[in-house]
C-alpha cells in the first residue's frame, strides 16, 4: 500500500479524484463536480487524504451551520442563543480500494480537531452530521455521535458536543 499524505485541504492543482470511488455514486459525483464549485463560493471546504502521487482516497466536506434551537438536543440547547453555531459534516468518503484501514477514522479526527479550533476562536457548540443510512450510523457512534432525537431509532441527524471531542480523540489514539 502505497504512503498517505495528512489531512490537506483539496487542491485542484495537484490532487486527481476522478477515479475515486467509495461505492456511492452520489457521493463520487459530489467529489467530482462540486467540491471544487463549493470551495469557489465559499460554501464548503473539501479535506483530503491522498497517496504520494495526489490520488484521492478519502475526502471530508464541512461547512459552518446554525441549528435551530427549538428542534437541537436539550444538551445543545440549553443556555445557547438560537440558532445555535455548528459546524457540518456534510459528506463523508473513503475510497472502497482503502476501506476499514482507519482512514475515516483519521480523517473524522482531524475535522474534530478543525471544531476544537474554530470554537476557541469563533464559538462552535456542535459538530453535526447526517448519517447516509442506518449502518453508517453505527460507524458514527464509534466515535461519539448521538441522534439528535434518542427516542427514534430511524434518526440519522446526530452531533457531537464540542465539549466531548478531546475525549473522542483521545479514544482514538
Ligand atoms: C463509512 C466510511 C466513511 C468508513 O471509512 P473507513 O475508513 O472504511 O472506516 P475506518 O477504517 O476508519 O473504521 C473502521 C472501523 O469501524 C468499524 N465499523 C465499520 N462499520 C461499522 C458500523 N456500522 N458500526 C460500528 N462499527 C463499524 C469497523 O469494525 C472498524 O473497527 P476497528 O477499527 O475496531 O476494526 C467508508 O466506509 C465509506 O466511505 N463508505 C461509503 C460512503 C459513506 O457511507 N459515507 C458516510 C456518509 S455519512
């Protein structure tokens, strides 16, 4: 297996993506078309893993949210302002050809530790996340993640306390 590069935003100048494939064409196709649109708008910034020679193998979009305080877990919203600042994890990928290697794992840590960042400088209460289905979600819980309604099984919107993440990262070494 070839060496991997740290986390890195997405440059278009060096990285390729377009034989990534994570088994989801949606995502494939959100790598492909509009990572790149995203970042120019200011909408979203795309974090990347690549081999040595700039191949994608794993990418991570986020952006700054606002959640709605009347429908935010009452540990998110209890004392905060509405709407209630966030940061989203808005897609997830990693390439089928480096699945289970911990390389979502690593590349989830190190958006937890962009949060820890951006709260210390701007206030970030959550990191937030929709789970693609019921599977992945289990894949979330490792880490931390709760549904934003406990009482639903089927929930797929969960967070994560800014608060909890060094206990999250320290799990994680
Ligand atoms: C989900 C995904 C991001 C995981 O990335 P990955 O790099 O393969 O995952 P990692 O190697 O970091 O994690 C693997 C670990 O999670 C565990 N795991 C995998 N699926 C799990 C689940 N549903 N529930 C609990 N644990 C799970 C594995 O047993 C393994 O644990 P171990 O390290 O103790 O052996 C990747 O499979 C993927 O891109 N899937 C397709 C797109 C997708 O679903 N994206 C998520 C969008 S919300």
């Amino acid at each position: 297996m070839t060496e991997l590069r740290r986390p890195a935003l997405l440059d278009p100048r060096h990285d390729t993506w377009e034989q990534f494939d994570c088994g989801e064409p949606i995502l494939n196709e959100w790598l492909r078309r509009y990572a790149g649109q995203n970042r120019r708008r200011d909408t979203a910034a795309t974090w990347v893993i690549a081999d040595a020679n700039g191949l994608v193998v794993a990418y991570a979009s986020v952006a700054m949210t606002a959640l709605d305080r009347s429908s935010a877990p009452g540990v998110v919203a209890k004392g905060a302002p509405d709407p209630v600042p966030a940061l989203l994890l808005g897609r997830l990928a990693v390439d089928r050809r480096y699945a289970k290697l911990g390389i979502g794992t690593a590349l989830v840590a190190h958006v937890l530790a962009t949060a820890v960042e951006l709260n210390e400088k701007a206030a970030c209460c959550a990191v937030v996340v929709t789970a693609l289905n019921p599977i992945v979600r289990g894949w979330w819980a490792r880490l931390g993640f709760r549904a934003f309604d406990s009482d639903d099984p089927d929930q797929l919107d969960l967070y994560l306390l800014t608060s909890e993440i060094e206990a999250t990262l320290r799990r994680g070494r």
